[in-house]
C-alpha cells in the first residue's frame, strides 16, 4: 500500500493542494486561510447588491500595492496592434455596468468528507456587485485578434507559491467567451473605485464562471495560438477524482441557492431561534448555466415551491420567498434551486479531489419557541 | 475529578463562552466564526488608514436590518432632558472625525492553550479607520446627566443568544471615559456612509478601548446611578483565571505592533520567500494605554530599534520602518512595541480563561534565497 501511495507521488503533476484530502482536524493552516479570506455573512443575502465590504474575497498570495498613476494595462500576443494603456485612457472608452453574482469555486469545500487542504470555507463564498468598466470585446477589436487565436490569457500582479511553483496568477478564456458583450474589464464597484482586495487597479469580471476566472490586479492581456497550460488552469481548478487524473477544467458556476437564516441566533452555535408563527423565508439562487426556473423550500423534508423575484442580471442572483407558519419545536429548513438547463442542486454532496464545485443544499437548523 | 468539575459548572456564573478552553482541533462552531468575522489581511499595514472592506469585523449576533429614516437614537435615564433624535437632526449637530486603531479583544485567542472556545483569532483583527459623527459629550450636555449618574449604558439593535442568555448587545461606561472629548457616536467611516457590519446608521467609538466597546447599531444610552451589570459587562470581556473567577474587566487597547510580511508568500502555509540583499521592514504599532514610544526589531533574536513615523492620531497606530539586508537562509522575524506607561508586548503569551489581551510579539518565518 504505501509503495502504490509512492509510486503516485512520484507520478504525479504538481499538487493544487497541500496534502492529500483529511478527515482528520483543521490545520493551523487551514485556520490561517479562513480568517484571512472573507465570505459573505448570511444576513447579507437581504440585498440584491452586497454591501460593500461584505462579498466573499479570496486572495490566492497578498493583495499587491499597486501604483495606478504609474500602472498600465497591455494587451498583446496574436493580434495585429499591441496596446498599452493607462487607467486614464481605459476610462475615456466607452463604458458598460454589469449586475454579476461571483462565487468561489472552492465554496463549501470544507464540508467534504475527506476535506481537500485548502481554503475551508463553509457556505458564504459569494456576492453580487455591480462592475462597471470597458467591455473586453471593445479592446479585442482595437486590437484585432489574429484569426489562429484559440484562449487569451490573463495575469494579475499578484505573485507568490503555490504546489511549489513559483507563478504569477494568470488563467485563460477561450476566444468565444472573451467576446461576450458582458465581459467587462472593470474599474469600478458598486460605483467606487475598486476596493485593493478586488483588483484594483482593474480586474477582469466574467459573468456566469466561478471566481477564479475573473483576475484580479490585471498586468497583462496577453492572445494566443495554442492552449494556456498555468497552475491554475491545469493544475489548479480541476474537477478530480484522484491526484493522478487530470480531470476536466472548472468553468461556470453550478446551480445553488441560499437562505437568510431566520430568527435570531446563538452566537457560538450560530443555531437559530424563531418565534412562532407566520414568518416570511427569504433567499437567493443563481446559476452560471442558465437561468434559475426554481427554487423549492424544505420544511423538515417536506418540499413545496418558492415564489421567485426578478434577477437582477442574466448572471446576478434571483431572490425567492417562502411563507411558513412556524410551530414550536426544532425544525430543519432547506433550500434547493434548479436552471433552464435541467440541474437542481444535490441533496448529498458530490465528493472531488479539490472540493471544486460544491452545490449541495444548504440546511438550516431552527428551534421555535 | 468529575465530581469537582460537576461542582464548578453548579457554581458557576453564566459561561461566557461555549465550554472549557481546549487543547482538542479547532471546532465546526469555531470555523464557522472563523469565516463569518473579517480579519485585516496583514498587507494593509501598508496603509495608515485601513481600506474599506478590510478592517476587521466581529459581530456577536447577526448584522441587524435598520431603515435609517425610522431610526431614531433614545438618550434616557438620569438626566434631566431625554431625547429622541433622528439621524437626520444628528448630522445638523457639530461634528468631528477622529483616526482611530481599533482592535478585537481576543485577538490572538486561537494561539493561546488551551484555547477558549469562541471566534478563533489569529492576530489579524486589527484596523484603522477615521470617524466621523457627533461627540458623545455634547450630546449629553444637551441632555444634562444627574450628579447622582455612575456610568452610561449603550444598546445596539443586535440581538441573540450568548452563554444561554437573550440579549441585545450592551456596553457601559464609566461617566469619565464618557466625556471624554474624542468619543464619539458616528455615522460615517472613512468620509463615507458607515457599511452596515459597521453599525449603521450609527455607533459609538471610543478610541483607546478595545472594540467591545465601540457598541454598534446603537438603540439607546441611557445614564444609570448603579453600575451595569449585562452579559457582555460582567461575564464576557474579563481577564479571569477560571470559570468562577469573577476577574477583571477588559478596558483599553494592550500594547502591540504587527509585521507587513516582506517578500511574497506560500498560498497554504503563507511561509515568506524573499530575494537576498536590502529590505525595508514595516509595520504599524498602537496602545490604548499611552503613546507608543518604541519598537524594537528581532532578527533570529537579535533586537535592534526601529525607527517611528507621526502617529495618525492620538490612538491611532505608529508606523515603524527597519532596514534589513537579508541574507540566504532561514530566519525568524519579530517586533516588539513599548509605550509612554512602560508597558511592552510579552515574549510568550499571557494565558487567560476568555482568552482577552493576547498581545504577544508577533514572529514571521521567511525564507530569503
């Protein structure tokens, strides 16, 4: 057995993780991560836009110091006219503001059984904001993209380790996603100036695709012939069975829906306590594959459809409500949504490799009194 | 033994927090706090006032939903004139903003053993922020406090569970402290409306006192002859020995300085890579005690002074700079404030039951290649 277990170190591609998944406790590490990176507090979920300083941030290495008086953005490769430009002339061009839902694609990675080493967050790596800069399609036409040009790469400033390489964060889109009229180079949020901790100077916001996709502190824009072979887009960000299986890539953000948790809660146990009576369940649900078509609410097992809001963005999450009379007793409160495209959340959550991708429905436990 | 611990939990007064301190794995109730609350990631020591989104936040309870134009502030009690303002008419009164460094009490609780079991701090929960708002002190010459008064309650909108207790969130303090020039009941931060995990529409700051104090969302103050004796006064936020130990309460802001990490890190083990030759260390140091008079510097134990920039304000954090040239290698990093009263940060922690006041000297392992 453990000569197998060294065969496959010995083979294996460079890890995402540090150390195979556990069942064992959380690491001072693990800890380290979780009060570091910030998720989004449940209570949250009241506003279609999340107030500022509460949407999920995860920083891979440190938030760069960047000057944006001396910075500028390239964009290069396989096209016929590089551009270099300040964040002066990127705000003369024209300008779009886009409602976008982003979510971790680790999100609720330390409810795995065994638990991949990472950031462990629970449920609340998520958020809505609006970003508000130049569309990305409008720069690719300045500078015409060759026709043999299959992914543009992006790099943010940010640089550090990690699965002992040394690398600057970059991940690539595919050509026909680059061009969606939505995708927007953004320096604004909410209407202010991007926050340090969201790529300030500008970053990219793709809608619809886990968090990952949208780099932050951009550096460079860079075209190219043949596929983008980074850590985070071949090692990093793959959904896996084992260390060895190259798995397929993460890409847009799966079906999922989340309650405010009603009532009042223990401060420690964060379990709920609700008077009894009527009181109106409120949340939200979004997914990057399609719209949300529904969202059923669980009353201790028992489902019945909520009545559903409009989204606020074809990518921004859609707000549904509940009405239920609550009876005293301990009750468990659950939240499943589906998209056009057919996927409901799962009610037991589908174990991979690097806690990629966790869509399972969320329980809420209350005691009403 | 179990008969005398069966007796200590019969005598005891409510428990501040969820059980006895422990040497087992970080808890799901601890990790769940862990990424509920912000820390301050430590790369905003580069900046003198911390940027929005990344002073840390503890909230007990949960961030409560206030409509600021039904919202009025009741000040009541003994006083000769009681009143009911709007926050509309509080921002006709005179006003003043005020730089502050504030702290979470427990910070540093998580590195302590064995550990007392409630939101698990590294050293992180930290940040500086300026205030802006009406001072408390005008606020009660309007309302004229009776000779007879002792100390002024405050109750914030926040509501739960603690130690098996219903409360809304209450501080008192002394009439003293109260009128002190620079407290003040704002309802902006940094120049902009207060975000909603910071209080709004309004919240008390008392600067030099840990953050416990600066009661957020605030309802009411009311002005009380005999000394308050609430849940978050008499039983949370005492420096006790054990559970029965009635102790002392938490008041102002210990000495301490933290580090900005040189160099970039490792994602998991956030481990310090640094390139060889000259590099300047920084970071900031603050005392709710006195003025921070020193900072000394350890590299592989060998202190050498720093040297201090202004101070932001009266309590608000110092910056400090030490030129190092760092050579191949492993090396351990560490700085250690002192202030006007003498005090200076311990080299190993002070343990206590709640786990308030951890102040130890911070150390940075780096590898300098």
């Amino acid at each position: 057995m453990s000569k197998l277990i060294y065969r496959r170190r010995q083979s294996a591609r460079p890890a995402p993780h540090a150390g195979e998944p556990t069942y064992g406790p959380l690491t001072a590490e693990e800890l380290q991560l979780a009060v570091r990176n910030h998720s989004m507090p449940l209570e949250a979920l009241r506003e279609d836009i999340t107030p500022p300083g509460l949407h999920y941030v995860l920083t891979h290495f440190d938030i760069p110091h960047i000057d944006a008086g001396s910075w500028h953005l390239r964009i290069g490769g396989a096209v016929e006219r590089s551009l270099e430009l300040s964040l002066a002339a990127l705000k003369k061009d024209p300008a779009i503001s886009v409602p976008v839902t982003l979510e971790c694609a680790g999100n609720g990675r330390s409810l795995l059984k065994p638990r991949p080493l990472s950031q462990p967050w629970t449920l609340e790596a998520v958020g809505t904001a609006v970003w508000t800069g130049v569309p990305l399609a409008y720069l690719l036409a300045q500078a015409r993209v060759e026709p043999e040009a299959v992914e543009i790469v992006f790099t943010g400033l940010d640089e550090g380790i990690q699965g002992g390489v040394r690398q600057q964060y970059a991940r690539s889109l595919p050509i026909a996603e680059a061009l969606r009229a939505d995708v927007v180079l953004a320096y604004k949020m909410n209407g202010s100036e991007l926050p340090p901790q969201h790529g300030y100077p500008l970053r990219l916001v793709v809608p619809g695709w886990y968090g990952m996709t949208s780099v932050k502190w951009l550096q460079s824009i860079q075209v190219v012939t043949v596929p983008f072979h980074g850590f985070q887009q071949s090692v990093a960000y793959r959904y896996q069975h084992t260390a060895d299986d190259a798995g397929a890539p993460v890409s847009r953000i799966r079906i999922r829906s989340l309650m405010l948790p009603p009532g009042i809660p223990d401060f420690y146990t964060r379990r709920r306590i609700l008077s009894r009576g009527p009181v109106m369940l409120r949340g939200r649900a979004w997914s990057g594959e399609g719209a949300v078509t529904g969202v059923d609410v669980g009353i201790d097992g028992k489902w019945a459809p909520a009545q559903l809001e409009k989204a606020a963005g074809a990518f921004a999450w859609r707000g549904w409500s509940f009405p239920w009379v609550a009876d005293p007793g301990e009750h468990e409160l659950a939240c499943r949504a589906t998209d056009a495209t057919g996927a409901v959340q799962p009610l037991e959550q589908h174990w991979n490799y690097q806690g990629m991708g966790n869509n399972v429905v969320q329980r809420v436990k209350v005691r009403v009194e």
